[in-house]
C-alpha cells in the first residue's frame, strides 16, 4: 500500500523536524516510516522551489517556472564563485545587480 501524498508545507515541516531531531537523517525516516530516498527527493524539490522563488524575488529570472532560465543562472552563478578573483566577484556582483544579464 502507498503512502498519501504530503503537500510541500507537510514535507518542509518534515525535513525541519528531521534537522532538529539530532537524529540522522537514515534513522530518522526509519523511525517515521518515511522512505529515505522520498524524504531525499522531497528535500530537492523544496530547495529548487525555493531557489526558484528567490531568483524571481529578486528580478535574476522573469518567468519563476523557468526551469532553463533558473539553470542558466544558477550555472553561471558557480562559474562565478568558483573563481577566487576579485574581477570575477565584482561581475557577479553587476550580475546581481541587474546591470548584466544572460
């Protein structure tokens, strides 16, 4: 038999209450007969929607279900930061700032 659906909120809540459990995550989901690898892809789909909304929120992406765009951004935001140089820094920074774009 399948487990109900959680909505997004019900997972948040879940993955907060696994954090301050002290717990591992592993021992946690067995406790609570959750799937560990559910618990792991809920996890991920709350991390993108809320990349997601900051992106928007902060004007980077137009579209907040651009999926492409979002990639595109979160991609170069890496190349950026990868690099130690303060050249590299300081155009992510206009990159942020809105005075460049993809």
């Amino acid at each position: 038999m399948r487990n109900k659906r959680r909505t997004d909120e019900e997972w948040l809540s879940l993955i907060q209450e696994c954090r301050s459990s002290g717990f591992s995550d592993r021992n946690w989901c067995e406790q609570n007969n959750i799937s560990i690898n559910t618990f792991y892809n809920s996890n991920k789909v709350n991390r993108s929607t809320a990349v997601m909304g900051i992106l928007y929120n902060k004007g980077i992406i137009k579209d907040r279900g651009s999926i492409k765009e979002s990639n595109d951004v979160i991609s170069l935001r890496k190349k950026f930061k990868s690099e130690d140089s303060i050249e590299r820094q300081k155009i992510l920074e206009k990159f942020e700032n809105g005075e460049l774009t993809l």
